[in-house]
C-alpha cells in the first residue's frame, strides 16, 4: 500500500525536480533546493505537496477497491518550512543521506501534530511564497 503511495509521490518528486532524502516508516522526506540551491523552492514544494495531496486522494479512492473500505481512512499531513539545512550521508550497515538542523526539525515538528489531509506551511515558507506573487494559495 506505501509502497503504491511513496511510487506516485516519486513520480511527481521527479517531475517537480524535487529530491526525495528518504522514507522511515510511514514519513517520506522530500526537499527542493539541494544539492543545488533553488530561489523557487518554495513554491516548488508547495506544489509538490498539492500535487502529492490529489494523488493521495485519487489513491486512496483506487485502492479501497482492491483493499477494502479501510483504505479510505488512509490520510497524511504535509509540513512545510524553509531555511538552511546540513546534509551527509550516515555511514553503516544502512548508510543513507539524512538531513539535520532547525529546519528539518520545524518541518517535522509541523507536519507530526498537523491536521490530517492538510498541508502546514511556516509563515517563513508562507512569506516566500508571497514575494513570489502566490499570496492567493
């Protein structure tokens, strides 16, 4: 089931060019801006989220026929946030790219005590996302 959600959301990840860092558990972790620094981040991974957001629903509604009526239950909360991040890769018997800091923190922190099939944008990405003329969203 994950697997058929996180396989949609890659697809829009690679159409919106945003990188996906990882997937623990039932958390997927995306960005835009890295490796190289995007002036449109902001707006890219509002729409990643939006786009990630009909995808969700439209599978949710797909899927119920194969799973059963539980699968209409299946929700997610997106937190959004922006500023600097660190990044390397964790070495070890599962060595991956992880990212740390505030920001990661504050996305995190956004999204775990959200409201379920919503999308939670920080008034730092917010004020972004109005320089870029998208006050409207």
């Amino acid at each position: 089931l994950l697997e058929t959600i996180y396989g949609a959301f890659d697809e829009i990840a690679k159409k919106r060019r945003v990188f996906k860092v990882e997937t623990v558990g039932d958390c997927y972790v995306a960005v835009a801006g890295i490796p190289m620094q995007r002036k449109d981040h902001a707006v890219t991974m509002a729409r990643y989220a939006r786009d990630c957001h009909h995808k969700m629903n439209e599978l949710t509604r797909r899927l119920e026929l194969v799973f059963g009526p539980d699968t209409a239950d299946l929700a997610f909360r997106i937190g959004l946030h922006s500023g600097p991040v660190t990044g390397g890769v964790l070495r070890g018997e599962n060595a991956r790219f992880q990212l740390f800091g505030d920001t990661v923190n504050t996305a995190a922190r956004m999204e775990s005590t959200g409201v379920r099939n919503r999308v939670h944008i920080s008034e730092t990405t917010a004020d972004l996302l109005v320089q870029s003329g998208k006050e409207h969203w």
